[in-house]
C-alpha cells in the first residue's frame, strides 16, 4: 500500500441528508410509462443486505466454520467493500469519471458502456438473467435499455466510460451511485423526463442543478444531474452533494486500499478496487465470522473480454493468503442450498457468493490470492437482476 494513503476516520456525509440508495444498472431500473409519484418523499430506504441466519453444515470444524467465513466475505465484497483510508485531493476533474468518486465510497468498478453493455457474452448472460425475472418491461437486455432510453434520453449501450462506487449496505441504508459520460443533451433528458412524468422536482446544490426522479414502478427516488461536458451523476442527494464538493476542490477523492486495487486491476472491459470493513460480516449476519475482515486488506478486480472475471485478494501475510485459498476451494465443493442456509437471506451478496463458486479456480502467490471465474459475465447479469428484482414494483 502507498505510504502516502492517510488513515483518517471518515468523517461521513453531511448529517441532514439520508443514507443514499442502492446501486444501479447504467441508467437506472426500468421506467414505466404512467405519472409519476407527486409529493413521493425524497431518501427512501433500501432493503439491508443479509438476514438472519444460523446453524452449521454436519460434519464441520468449527475451524473449518471459521475459514469459510473469510471464504464468504472474500467473494462477497466483489459487490461491496470498505475504504479504510483517504487520499486529499483539491480540483475538479474532466478526466476519469473514477477522479469523481467521494471519499466515503468504498468500492469503484468502472467500465465503458458502449463497449461492455453491447458485448455478446454480456448480452447472452444477461437476457439469460432477465428471462426468469418477467419484469415487465425488462425481460431482455435490448428491452431494459430500450425502456431506459425512452424514458430518460440516455441510451447505457453509448455511454463512455461509467463509474459505479458505493459502499456495504448498512441498517441505516446504502451509500451508492454512477458517473458517466454521455454525449446526450442535458435539456434534452430534461424534456424527456418531464414529458414521461419522471420529473418529480429540480433542487439546487452549489449553482449545481439536480433533477429529482422516480415512477410509480420504482421502489427509489434518485437524483441525476449533468455535471458538465459529458459528464453526469446519478444517486441520492448525499452522493451527489458530495461528487459537486469534490469538484469544487472541497472534499476528498476514493483513496487507501480500494484505490490501489483498482490501479492495481488488470485492464480489461471491467476493472475495479474495495477493501473490507470490519462490519462487513455483521452486516451479512454470520455469526461464525466475526473479526475476519482483517484477512483481506483490499482486493482488485478485473473482467477480460473473453468473459473471463479476475479477482485478486491480497492479505496481510502469506500465511492468511494460504487459508483464504483453502476456503474459497472448500467453499466451492459445498452444495448451493448449504451455503444460502448458512448465511440467510435475501442479497446481492449472497447471489453473487453462489455464482463465483459454481465456477473458480484459485492460486497464491505469497500474501495475494487469485481467483478467477471462466463464465465472469454471470457475476454482473446477475447484480443488474437482482437490483432490478428489488428496484421495481410491479
């Protein structure tokens, strides 16, 4: 890790602004065609990760139990992670969208939507995905994108680059968001999405001017401003605020081990860097796990464009490395149902921990763990269905 990464406890958003809301596909869940949801309260929350859970699989170890934890938490935070420390940045940026993402997130995966969401293994994977979830108006990647485009003007299949950034669910909500490039005219998503009745209200932060959004089908309210140039944002009012105050040269940019991850991710058509927090496990319910995230100081990930999915954990020792390996194998001869009973409930965590294990192979090398899945599409087709699962109502 860089001696210039500063340990500083984060400070947190602005008090008076709720927890932000779950994460998106690049432009949102599906928008439905009737009026909006006039007077619908700004900050709804979003379902926490995890739920409770209980008892263990015959035959195991409670050391066993132990190293299957940090096996857990070691895929999990594919979709989730932690920022342990912050880099001081003090202008704005019309570079990478990444140069956008706030201090407090704890995971960055970028990717270019024009060249990810067009491919043929992410296509194929994802209408697969769509395909058991008959949502309406999304039962195939051309129909969620064609239903998002009518809806808002922004297209996700000619975005440039897009930046997803957040944080592990909490009790008290989500800390998470998108920046990307769009070539699309801010008045023209303005007009689309009046003219849908998606437009519930504008609100001004620092000369900045945010259009609040939502339908009746969706379960979140989120705020989408046009940053300037190409560049816009989409997340709750918190994310957003602090995205502005970044460019303004008044906070603070991603940083620590999630920032060396990412630079660390090998290129490819999706990349990206977390680290874990301490709470990660509570948060998951695992009773057998507590204290474990201390055996993963922060990881990287990367998806090739022959669809294979990358992931490098990186320990604190060579040691914790050889154990992380011998769970995630482990892990991986275990039965699908067995390990949904033993962590419960319903998240995005849990399914993408299913998914990578149906399909892994492992290496070491000293205090790093390499893991790499041949069927990766299937990890991103199946967060964009279970976020639209939860996102829309009816």
């Amino acid at each position: 890790m860089s001696d210039n990464r500063m340990a500083e406890e984060n400070p947190g958003p602005d008090g008076e602004h709720s927890g932000g809301q779950p994460p998106t596909a690049a432009g949102g869940a599906p928008w439905a065609e009737d009026d909006a949801r006039p007077g619908a309260e700004q900050g709804g929350g979003a379902p926490a990760a995890g739920g409770a859970g209980s008892g263990t699989a015959d035959g195991e170890t409670r050391r066993q139990l132990l190293k299957a934890g940090v096996g857990l938490g070691a895929v999990g935070v594919i979709g989730y992670a932690y920022l342990q420390t912050q880099e001081e940045v003090t202008a704005a940026t019309d570079g990478s969208t990444v140069d956008d993402v706030p201090e407090r997130s704890e995971f960055v995966f970028s990717w270019t939507g024009s060249e990810l969401l067009t491919d043929d293994g992410f296509v194929t994977a994802t209408d697969q995905e769509l395909g058991t979830l008959a949502i309406d108006g999304a039962s195939s990647t051309s129909e969620l994108f064609e239903t998002i485009t009518a809806a808002t003007a922004l297209d996700p299949r000619e975005m440039g680059e897009v930046s997803a950034f957040g944080g592990m669910p909490t009790e008290s909500g989500t800390y998470a968001g998108l920046i990307f490039e769009s070539d699309t005219d801010p008045q023209t998503v303005r007009d689309r999405l009046a003219e849908r009745g998606h437009l519930l209200d504008t609100v001004e932060y620092r000369e900045q001017t945010m259009w609040v959004t939502s339908s009746d089908r969706l379960s979140w309210e989120l705020l989408l401003c046009h940053l300037g140039g190409n560049r816009y944002a989409l997340g709750s009012r918190t994310e957003l605020e602090a995205i502005v105050d970044l460019r303004a040269g008044d906070g603070r940019r991603i940083g620590g081990g999630a920032i060396d991850g990412f630079d660390e991710a090998e290129e490819g058509m999706l990349r990206g860097g977390f680290v874990v927090p301490p709470e990660t496990f509570a948060s998951l319910e695992l009773s057998f796990a507590t204290g474990l995230a201390d055996a993963i100081e922060y990881g990287s990930a990367s998806l090739s464009a022959d669809g294979v999915l990358t992931v490098t954990l990186v320990a604190p020792n060579d040691s914790m490395a050889q154990d992380l390996d011998q769970t995630l194998n482990a892990l991986g001869q275990l039965d699908r149902e067995d390990i949904s009973a033993q962590v419960g409930g319903d998240s995005a965590v849990v399914e993408v921990i299913l998914t990578i294990l149906e399909d892994i192979d492992t290496e070491v090398d000293g205090s790093s763990v390499r893991v790499t899945v041949a069927d990766g599409f299937r990890v991103p087709a199946v967060v964009l269905g279970v976020l639209l699962e939860r996102g829309v109502s009816g």
